[in-house]
C-alpha cells in the first residue's frame, strides 16, 4: 500500500471515491465541474488543498483532504481534516493510520499545532478509529450557510 500525494491522473479515480464517501456519509454528490475544480486546487501554486491517495496495486482506494488553518483563539495554525475516506475492502488494514501519520507529519512541517476534523455522529466506525489514533472528542454543531 502506497500513500503519497495526489498525480493529475489520480483525479478521474478520486472523484469515484468522493462519490463512494458521500454515498457513505448519506449525502448527494454532483461530479458536475469538479474535475476542473480538483485540478486547480490541487496542483495550481499555491495549493489551497492537500489530497493524500492510498493506492494499492495501480488502484486508488482512498484518500484524504486537509489544509492549514488558523485559530484566532489559539493564535496558532492548525491543519483541517477535511476528508478521509477508504474502501470497505482496506479498511481495518492500518492504512488509515499511516495515512494520519502522514498528514500529522505534514501538519508538522507546515508549523501546525494540531489537527482538527469532524465525522458524522452516525459514523461510528470512524469515531471509535479517531479515538484509537489518539484524538480528542470536541463538541461543537456544524453549519451550513448555502447560496451565497
């Protein structure tokens, strides 16, 4: 198992897993334009996002999004999980370790204190991996303000 960063020709097979994870998480996903989006944000100088792919045998079979932050309150910056996704078949592997590990060491040269996500209530799965990683619940209410 490989986990290493984003190529362009990795974005066809990442929109599939994005797909996959919003099936997962119970959401909607339209494909419509992010082929282009996922090109620029993930390859344009500066980045604005940071993709990690775990590839197994020339097959992209997860991934994770992050990019750093700032918390006023901390006055530090902060790297933000955005998204990790794996396919069932790897899952339970230690893929998604070597894949925070990776992030975290990223988080560390980028001068990040910490990193900071949030799953679903439902998902549980993904909660009790978060806890054994070593992270700390954090209650707060996610908010979405569309259309603007």
């Amino acid at each position: 198992m490989n986990i290493r960063f984003i190529q362009k020709k990795d974005v066809k097979e990442l929109l599939e897993l994005c797909k996959l994870h919003a099936i997962y998480e119970k959401s909607d996903f339209n494909s419509k334009g992010k082929e282009k989006l996922f090109l620029e944000c993930f390859f344009k100088k500066p980045l604005t996002v940071n993709c990690l792919v775990a590839e197994d045998k020339d097959e992209i079979v997860g991934y994770s999004t992050f990019m750093k932050q700032f918390s006023t309150w901390d006055a530090e910056f902060y790297m933000y999980l955005d998204c990790l996704f794996l396919m069932e078949k790897i899952r339970g592997k230690g893929v998604g370790v070597k894949m925070m590990n990776k992030i975290k060491m990223h988080a560390k040269s980028e001068n990040c204190t910490s990193i900071q996500w949030q799953t679903p209530s439902f998902n549980k799965e993904a909660i009790q991996f978060y806890q054994k990683v070593g992270a700390k619940y954090k209650t707060k209410e996610r908010f979405l303000w569309s259309g603007i």
